[in-house]
C-alpha cells in the first residue's frame, strides 16, 4: 500500500494514532487510535493473490454490511461472541 493512501485514510477516519498490525489475502490491518478507543482499520489491498482487485461500492457496502449484520445477529444469540463496534464506510478516493 502507498503511503499516500494509507496518509488519506487515516486522515479520513480521523485516528490519532496508527500502528500497522498486518496483512491479509485481502486487507492491510492497522491498530488505530480515536478518542481515547482503540480499533483496527481495514484497507482493502488494489492487488490480491497477484491480480488487481475491482473496486465496487456496491460489492463493498454488501460484504460490510453482512458482516455487521451477522455481529448483530451473533451477539443477540450470545452476548459478546463476536466484535461489539463494527462500523465501515467505502468510498473510492
């Protein structure tokens, strides 16, 4: 990932504090810091197992949310068994 994008996410998210946790297949990770909270930052990568990736708002905010939706879900069934906070935003710049 270019400095510059994760510069402009990080300022977009408005985080204090960054530290990069890792990588998947999929995302770079970082623990960040805001309002006194920690969480961890998500950047989709632009290649994944060698092949640039698609960007799609639409495929996107789909996957995101069912992924809140299933944290919802879980947590309703068993308090605490999946992320309490889940929230996301998708945008292309």
């Amino acid at each position: 990932m270019n400095n510059k994008r994760l510069q402009e996410a990080i300022k977009h998210a408005d985080v204090e504090e960054a530290t990069f946790l890792g990588e998947g297949a999929w995302h770079y990770a970082w623990k960040v810091r805001k309002n006194k909270n920690e969480f961890v930052l998500r950047i989709p990568k632009e290649i994944a197992y060698g092949k640039r990736v698609h960007f799609s708002e639409k495929e996107l905010k789909a996957e995101y949310g069912g992924t809140e939706l299933y944290y919802r879900s879980v947590n309703k069934a068993v308090a605490g068994a999946a992320p309490e906070f889940f929230e996301f935003h998708v945008s292309g710049n």
